[in-house]
C-alpha cells in the first residue's frame, strides 16, 4: 500500500537475508512519513543481478530518538531520518507523536 | 615491477604491504577484466572521475547559498541543477538532498548500512566515516560524536541524524557564522570544512 506525508508507519520486523537497505535497529520501530522520494529499482533485486522491477516508492521516515533507544541522551525532540522503501512499511494506528 | 597478472599500476611501493582486502578487491578486479565485464581504461576512467571531486565543490555550493538566497532556494529542492550552475556535475542515477542547519535544527549524515556518500559532488569520504565506529555511534548517540569532533549543539536543539539507507545522498548546509557579513564568496567558501558538510561539526570564524 501507498502512504502520505504525516501517515504513522511501521518498519515490518522481518529477517529477510541478503542484500536489504532496512537497518536492523529500524526493524519493528514506528515513525512518520516525512515525505516521498520517488520510485526506484529494487535493490534487493538489484544486487543478485535482476532488474529491479516494479520500481518500488521510497520514503523518508523520521523517528524519534528516544522510540528507538531506550537510552538515548539527547532531548525528546532529536530525530533520525531513514529512506524506507514501501514493501518495509506497514500502517501503525498507534497514537501519533 | 611485476607484470605477472597484467596489473603494473598495482604494485606497492618498497616497504608498503598489501592488506588481505586489497589483495582481495584486485582479484575481483582481475577476473572482472578478464571477463568483459569492466575494462583497465574504465576503472581508471572512474578512479579519475571520483579524484577530480573534493569537498571544495560542497564548500562553494554553501557559501553561494550564503550570499544568494534565490541559489539556496534551488540548492535546497534541486541540488542536482543548482550544482551544475556552478559547473558541478553530479548527474547520475542517485538523488541528491542538502538538508540546511537552522538556529534550531542541526543536521547530521550517516550511511550505517555502507559508505554512502555524496561522491559526485565531494569525493571520497573520508575514512572514519566508513568506520564502523562511527556507523553505529552516530544514530545511537549523535551528541556524543559531535563533542568529540569538538562541537556541541545546544540542548534546545533538534539534532536530525540522516541515515542514508536507500538512493538519496545528502549534503549539509551550514549556518553562516556570525561575524562574516563583510567577506567574499570565495573567504566565504574557505569557512566550509568537510566535517561541517557531514555535520559532525561547523563553520567557525574567529574574526580578522
């Protein structure tokens, strides 16, 4: 599925090997869709050889720090931005932050 | 000079050893010759290319921006465009993004999956930006890196780490230090360090 700017997202927890561009330490985490960067080839395609098509969106997903890091110093407002690509999102009904 | 596997510009000079990851990568290179797939004068061709990229390129983007706020404007939604008005190419298959530090917002970049970097415009990066020490510290703990590359946002604000996971590159625009109103462009441009282009730190200016 598609999403827009603003929409609460998951990163899907999955294990999948090989050449993936979805951190480990984003995996299972909520965020918001900052903006859509556009379409690209898979790269997980890409790496083995293939084509990469479809063409998957790719978004800009921020996060709050403090989601991801039990420990984190700095102050609740610090972010980190991640370039997520669709098939690693799933919608969060979470609460919004 | 040995000839032996057809590579002459290889060889390390006296004293020098080869570590097991370049011994490594010129036998990927080799067998990638000998199969068709890359030429000799094509990886030469693209040691040049990335040679001929600096962070000089980065540091003048910038200090137009800091003079010509219409330039920002494009540098900010079309880097790629605005980099080939000052004669940057960076045309390629990846994007290009410059994220702009404000007085309440500092940006930092980081490729924890790689080395991602914006190449066509300054080059290399350098080595510590591959370590995995900074990889991994540098979203987990992003205050702390800065302090020890001598810099410290104020509490009050938003530090943005950038992890460049996918096929955006990105390129930070500094704050113009206070007390520069009256240098050119090019004094301007010499202000703007590579680490400040990272974000790990930022333009300094201790007057004249």
């Amino acid at each position: 599925m598609t999403f827009e700017p603003g929409n609460r997202v998951r990163v899907r927890a999955s294990e999948k090997p090989g050449h993936v561009r979805t951190p480990e330490y984003l995996r299972g985490k909520t965020g918001r869709v900052e903006s859509v960067l556009g379409e690209f080839p898979n790269p997980e395609d890409l790496a083995y050889g293939l084509s990469g098509r479809p063409e998957r969106l790719l978004y800009k997903v921020s996060f709050r720090q403090t989601d991801l890091w039990n420990d984190y110093e700095g102050p609740g407002d610090d972010r980190l931005y991640a370039d997520v690509y669709e098939h690693w999102l799933e919608p969060d009904e979470g609460e919004t932050t | 000079m040995s000839e032996a596997h057809g590579h002459p510009h290889h060889e390390a000079g006296a004293g020098q050893t080869i570590s097991p990851y370049a011994h490594r990568i010129r036998a990927i290179e080799a067998l990638l010759v000998e199969r068709n797939v890359l030429t000799e004068p094509e990886v030469q061709d693209q040691i040049a290319y990335m040679e001929s990229r600096s962070p000089e390129n980065g540091a003048k983007l910038v200090a137009r921006a800091w003079v010509d706020p219409e330039f920002k404007t494009r540098l900010l939604s079309d880097t790629k465009t605005a980099a080939q008005e000052l004669g940057i190419d960076a045309s390629g298959p990846v994007e290009f993004v410059v994220v702009e530090n404000t007085p309440r917002v500092h940006n930092l970049i980081v490729c924890t999956l790689c080395s991602c970097y914006p190449r066509a415009i300054l080059g290399r990066p350098p080595d510590w930006y591959k370590s995995f020490n900074y990889r991994s510290r540098a979203v987990k703990e992003p205050r702390a890196v800065m302090r020890e590359f001598g810099f410290e946002p104020p509490e009050d604000v938003e530090v943005v780490v950038h992890d460049s996971t996918a096929d955006v590159r990105y390129m930070v625009l500094p704050i113009r230090p206070p007390g520069t109103e009256s240098l050119s462009e090019e004094e301007l441009a010499a202000l703007v360090t590579r680490d400040s282009l990272i974000g790990v730190s930022a333009p300094r200016f201790a007057g004249s």
